[in-house]
C-alpha cells in the first residue's frame, strides 16, 4: 500500500536577514540527475508546496538569482517538512546588477542553423523584430524570405495558420520575451510537409514552474497615417494543465502610392500608346487576434492539448483613386480618365487543433492530431471610372458594383510515431490525411443609368475539393565526428475545380516523392563541412485557382487561374563553415513551374492582367559569404556577401520569353548593449539588393533599414522601445519589365518608413518561461489575401 500512495513536499525559502525569498525557483530531479519531475515557486512569504510525491528518492534545488544554489538529496516516505532553508547571496553578486542579458549563440546542424536568443536583449522587443535580426532571414512587404525564397514559419515545430498579412500583424503584435530559440531550416527533414521548402521553427520557452504571469504591451507608429496596435498574454501552470492565452488587437490606416507607365504596342511591337498612372491607395484594418493552447496532463505518460488561433476583421475599407493619362508615340495628350474604387471587406480564420501524445515505456512517442478551419470572406466593391478628352471635356463614365464571397473548410488529421534506437540514432514516421473544400462565387451589377444590370460575362460561382494523402519515414544519426538525416515523402493529391457557369472543370491527379538528405562532417575542430539535397512542392492557393475577376478598374484586374499545376523544386546546398565565425556556402535551386502572379499587358484590348501563371523554369546559383562574430553580451555583428544569379524561361504559346540576372545582396546587422547592467539595447539592421529579376521583372536596388533602441524599467518588469524604419529614404521599389510585347515601369512607395514607440509590462511570477505553441495545417498557408 505504501507505494501507491502520494505525499506533500513542503518548506520556505529565506535569506540571510530571515527575509522571505520570493519567486524562487524549486525543481525536483530524478536520484540520478537526468531528468526533472516536478516545479514551482515560492509565493510572497517564501513558502512552497509540492503535491503527489511519490515514495522514492529525489534531488532538491532552489534557485533565485543573486543567490547560490540550494541543492539536497531527500528521500520521500512520508508528508516532509522542510522547514526553513536559507539561501546565501551569491559571491559573484554585484550589488544593483541582478540580471545580465547573455549573447546570442548559433549552432550549425546538417539542415538548419539555430539562433539561441534567450535571456538575450533581442528578446525585449518583437518577435518580428526578433526575426529581423535572425541570420538568414529577411523581413519586408512582400514577406519572410530566407535568402529569395518564401518561407514557411512555424512555432514549436507547428504551422503557424495565417495568410500572409495576417502573420505578419501576429508577429508583430506579439512579444518576443518568450523566444527561446530562432531555427532557419534549408532542408526541412521528411516528417515536414513536402510544400515546407525553407522554415522559421519558432522555439518558446518550457514552463519549468507552476504559477500565474501575464504581460501588456502596446506601440503606436507613425507612418504617413497613425497606426495602433495593443496585446495581452497570460500563462497559468500547475501539476495537470499548462494554459496560455494571447490577445491583439490592432487599428491601421497604411498608404501606398504608386506610378506606372505602359508602353501600348503595335504589331511591330513599337510604341503606339502610352498610359501613365497615379495610383494612391489607402487601407483602412481593425482586426483581432487570440491564440489559445490548452494541456492536461492526464499522468505522466499521456497528454491531451487543444490549440485554436482565430482572426476576426470586422472593420477593412480598401480605397484606390487613379488618375490615367493616355498620350501618342511623341507624348502628346490624346484622353485621360479618373477612377476610383471603394471595397469594404469582413473576414474571420479560426482554427482549432486537438492532439493527444502518448510515451512509451522505451522513450518512443506516438502522436494523433485532428485539426479543423473555418475561413469566411466576403467583400463589396464598387468602381467609377470618368473619362475625358484631350481639352478636359468629360466623354462618360462606366460604374460597377462586384460581392465576392469565399467559404472555405480544412480538416486534417495525422499519426507521427518517433522511436529513439540508441542514444546517437532515432527514426521516425507517420501519416497524414487532408481535406480542403472551398465554395466561392462573384456577381457583377453595371450600373446603367439609374439601373443595375447583370453582367454574366463576370458572375460565376466556382467550387474546390482537394484529398492529400502522405507519409514519411526519416531517420537521422550521429557517430564520431559525422551527422546525417536521410528521410522521404509520398503525397497523392486529388484535385477538382468546378466553375458551374462558365461550365469549366479541372481535375488533377498525381503521386510524387519528396527525398531529403542532410550530411555533415567535422574536420578538424574549427571546420565543419555540410551539404544537403531536398525536393518540395508548391501547390497554387486557393485565391489563384478562382478563375474570378477582381476589378482594380476598367483597364487593370486580377484574373484567376484554374488550370495552375503545381511546382516542384530541386535545392542542392555545400558549405563550410570555420573558426566558430565564418561560413561559405554554395546552393543551387531549380524550379519546375513555378507559381507567380505577375502584370501582362494586353495591346489590343489596352489591359492589364494581373495572373498567376506557371513559369516552365526558373534556376538559381549563388555563392554566400557569412560572418557572425558574438565576442560578448556586449556587442555582436552579422555581415553577408551573398552573390547569385537567376534566369526565368516561358512559353507563352507562340513567343518563348528567357532572362537572366546576376544580382548582389549585402546584410549589416550590429548590436550593442550599454550601461553597466545592460540595460539599453541598439540594433541596427541593414539590408541591400542590387537590381535584381523577380517574374520576368527587373527590380532596382533597394537598401532596407532599421534602428532599434529600448530599455528596461521598472526593475526590469518595463521596456520602453523605439524604432525607426527605413532611415535613408531608400525602400522604393522601381520596377521595369521588357520582353517580347511587354514594355511598363513601375515605382511604389508603399508607407514603410515610420517611426515606432512602445511599452510592454509584466506582472505575476515573471521568472516563470513559457510553453507556448500553434497549430499544424499546412493547407491554412494557402489561404491568401485578395489585393
């Protein structure tokens, strides 16, 4: 009887002075030292209690900074009394100084590099600007890219389940001093989905402890217009549930204004038209944000969790006024015409994940997951267009009214098994099954005098279904001084589209496999050689296959496309990295129809299209120099010399298009801490592109910066910050396209130098880390926002 029994643990902690220690930190590691069972806290007279102690021998450590370690061995027969324990001040111990920010660190591994932030000063802003500082990884309008390519990100090893713009708002609305680590992941191992070319894994910290802590934040950023944002978290731990509760809310006004020239040709492609546009567009969002992950611990062995991420956006006004002038070959004004276009939108993404993770007695772990979205989406337009002649005489107009809805249900469900052979080997597998069904529709009203008329050229309702079904097998393993993870992927996906009144199906069927192979090798101590090989896929999202028209006005859409197949991409990787600071490293990427959505202009009908499209192939080789230098918590520096070049190639039918781009990229990125207890932060991050060719575009270099500043207050419980983007005016983006019968010029400036101030607070146990996670349905990430 007595082994089924359970006991109480209990003591209170003081100092020197008989003054109650609060917040101390106590674990209870297993005889031996290997593992940790149980955690708290002391509260606020020193005190702490552990319950459901089972008959055994354990080892007791209390800790509070400042102080030195308390440790005892203790053997548990009985309800034990620790009575009072004392901790003594540390030697080390610099009176004021009670906590030191240490140096971020980077670990290099086969397949991914791992930036180690905790405790570090990054941590005290963002986590978008923790990102922003991550080597490898850049941040702008368009997304996050590790080096070209989109990444995917991922928190604790699951898909974050946003549209693009909705995780970057959830980035940067959400703190980053729960970050423990960054992973910049090239060669994603089998066990991620085979669309998962390049990944951000955000590491969180581990709840360790029981107890409550929360924390506020809130910024305000002036740009062109004033833009607001304000945030919550809240963690609760104890022996059975572990919950975590987030909350965003953000009120944005942003502007964007943009020129652009296209030269109309003739049959001999000289120039026989050309329309020169001021465009502004203004976007007005409120939106909120809450991520909730719930565990309970049903016993040691078992553990139920219930993870949902919603977005709800009751408020988005999209306002675009254009002004078109449209001259001769020799610049003479033949016409001109105004438009202008109002949309309103709503939108909700809510999805809710349930896992359950058994351990076997032979440290193997067998994992099920369900996952369920919801995704609703509706918005109103309406475009006015006034047209005029060459003296300013009004000639008529032409107004529209569209109501676009998009319904769309995914639900998934998976089974990963993870076996460790011995202690230098493990393999893993699993299973996964996906459902997507997407139901849209569009109707077009012409407002014909005081009448709406239907037009049926532009009404439609379109309908998807799409099946995936996959598996994975990886295995990885380490001897001596050499590491590699071998591992493959099988999907079959069914596709089927449906436009009911234009009478077009598109249906798609195919088995592929996906390899990936990771290998590296420590030459000598200060030289590790690595290289690595992985296949992906990139399936089109659902707004790309909607064949719908969305109407910018009447010379400029966005058309969709049904009949997208999906691409497939080769990526190949060497390097070398030496003295702990410096690494080469050489890649080639080949891809196999990617998906892009980029301008095509028209010349008889004198619009312009804007339509993803599969490019037959695209190609890139480049040769990166990097240099991370962390001499201290002091200062640090992140330098790359990256220089690559790429070439795209389409048929268009009857023209065959080719163009290649050497370009250069050049990152700067320093930190510096300062004041004796480090208490005042400076990043400073500094991107630049040489021209370089994106969808048979020639983009114009661009210098991307960011100087960030904060401090801590309020005995390290405050941090205020300031950030300052795009210091030297230099973010523009100029664009030119020439080929075939194509000829227009592009300059955006699109409201992205702006100054921002915060605040953050944390309360309650603040010396607890937490467990924070998301959800995994990679079929979320195809769920994109229409422009």
């Amino acid at each position: 009887m007595a082994f089924t029994q359970e006991y109480t643990l209990s003591g209170r902690v003081v100092d020197i002075n008989n003054n109650p220690v609060e917040f101390a930190n106590v674990v209870i590691i297993t005889e031996n030292e290997d593992g940790v069972l149980k955690g708290t806290s002391t509260d606020e007279n020193g005190f702490f209690n552990l319950v459901n102690m089972s008959l055994s021998t354990f080892h007791i450590k209390i800790s509070y900074i400042g102080y030195e370690e308390f440790q005892q061995k203790i053997v548990i027969t009985s309800d034990l009394d620790l009575k009072t324990i004392l901790l003594k001040e540390s030697s080390e111990n610099l009176g004021e100084v009670t906590v030191f920010a240490v140096k971020p660190t980077i670990t290099r591994k086969p397949d991914r590099l791992i930036f180690n932030v905790e405790n570090t000063a990054l941590i005290e802003g963002s986590t978008l600007s923790v990102l922003k500082n991550t080597p490898g990884i850049t941040v702008s309008d368009q997304g996050i890219n590790i080096k070209s390519a989109k990444a995917t990100v991922f928190i604790n090893n699951l898909r974050v389940q946003l549209t693009s713009s909705e995780l970057i708002q959830l980035l940067e609305s959400t703190p980053a001093n729960n970050i423990k680590s960054i992973e910049v992941i090239t060669n994603p191992p089998a066990s991620y989905d085979a669309d998962s070319g390049s990944i951000i894994n955000i590491i969180m910290s581990k709840n360790l402890v029981t107890g409550y802590r929360g924390s506020v934040q809130t910024n305000y950023t002036q740009g062109v217009f004033p833009r607001y944002n304000a945030s919550t978290s809240h963690y609760f731990k104890n022996d059975k549930i572990n919950l975590n509760l987030n909350y965003s809310y953000s009120d944005k006004k942003i502007n964007r204004d943009q020129e652009y020239v296209v030269n109309y040709l003739d049959n001999s492609n000289n120039t026989e038209e050309i329309w020169e546009s001021n465009i502004n567009r203004n976007t007005w969002y409120q939106t909120h944000n809450l991520n909730l992950n719930f565990d309970y611990y049903i016993n040691d062995k078992n553990t139920l969790s219930v993870t949902s991420t919603g977005l709800y956006m009751p408020y988005f006004k999209y306002k675009i006024n254009n002004n078109t002038n449209i001259t001769d070959e020799n610049s003479m004004l033949a016409s001109h015409f105004t438009s202008g276009n109002l949309s309103r939108d709503n939108k909700y993404n809510v999805g809710t994940d349930v896992t359950f993770v058994h351990d076997n007695e032979n440290s193997s772990t067998l994992s099920f997951n369900l996952h369920y979205t919801a995704y609703d989406y509706d918005r109103d337009q309406k475009v006015l267009s006034n047209f005029y002649d060459n003296s300013n005489v009004f000639t008529g107009d032409a107004e529209f009214m569209t109501n676009a809805n998009q319904n769309t249900d995914i639900t998934t469900g998976k089974i990963d098994y993870r076996l460790p052979i011995n202690e230098s080997s493990n393999f893993e597998t699993g299973f996964k099954y996906s459902n997507v069904k997407t139901d849209s529709d569009i109707t077009r009203l012409d407002i014909i005098g005081n009448s709406e008329v239907l037009n049926v050229d532009n009404t439609d309702i379109f309908n998807y279904k799409e099946n995936v079904f996959s598996g994975y097998a990886n295995y990885s393993k380490t001897w001596n001084k050499w590491d590699i993870n071998l591992g493959f992927r099988v999907e079959q996906t069914n596709i089927e589209g449906e436009s009911l009144i234009m009478g077009e199906r598109n249906t798609q069927d195919y088995l592929n496999w996906f390899p990936n192979t990771s290998l590296s090798y420590q030459l000598t101590d200060d030289v590790i050689i690595d290289a690595n090989y992985k296949r992906s896929i990139t399936r089109p999202s659902y707004k790309d296959l909607n064949p719908f028209t969305f109407f910018i006005n009447d010379n400029t859409i966005v058309l969709g496309n049904p009949n997208l197949t999906p691409s497939f991409v080769d990526h190949f990787k060497i390097g070398v990295n030496f003295l702990d600071y410096f690494t080469v490293e050489w890649y080639y990427v080949d891809t196999d129809g990617a998906i892009e959505e980029f301008p095509r202009q028209d010349n008889d009908t004198n619009i312009i299209a804007y339509t993803p499209t599969n490019i037959d192939k695209t190609s890139e080789t480049g040769l990166d120099l990097i240099f991370n230098y962390y001499p201290s918590n002091k200062w640090s520096v992140y330098a790359v010399s990256s220089t690559y070049y790429v070439e795209e190639q389409l048929n268009f039918g009857s023209d065959y298009a080719q163009q290649g781009q050497w370009s250069q990229i050049f990152i700067l990125a320093p930190n510096l801490s300062l004041l004796k207890d480090n208490s005042l932060n400076v990043n400073l991050s500094m991107f630049y592109s040489t021209k370089n060719l994106q969808r048979f575009t020639t983009v114009k270099g661009q210098l991307f910066s960011t100087l960030s500043v904060s401090k801590s207050i309020l005995k390290k419980k405050g941090t205020l910050s300031l950030s300052v983007e795009d210091l030297f005016n230099k973010q523009y983006t100029y664009t030119k396209t020439q080929y075939l019968d194509q000829s227009n010029t592009g300059f955006v400036n699109s409201d992205n130098r702006f100054i921002k101030l915060g605040f953050s607070y944390k309360f309650g146990n603040t010396k607890l880390n937490t467990n924070e996670h998301t959800t995994d349905a990679e079929e979320r990430d195809r769920l994109k926002d229409l422009n």
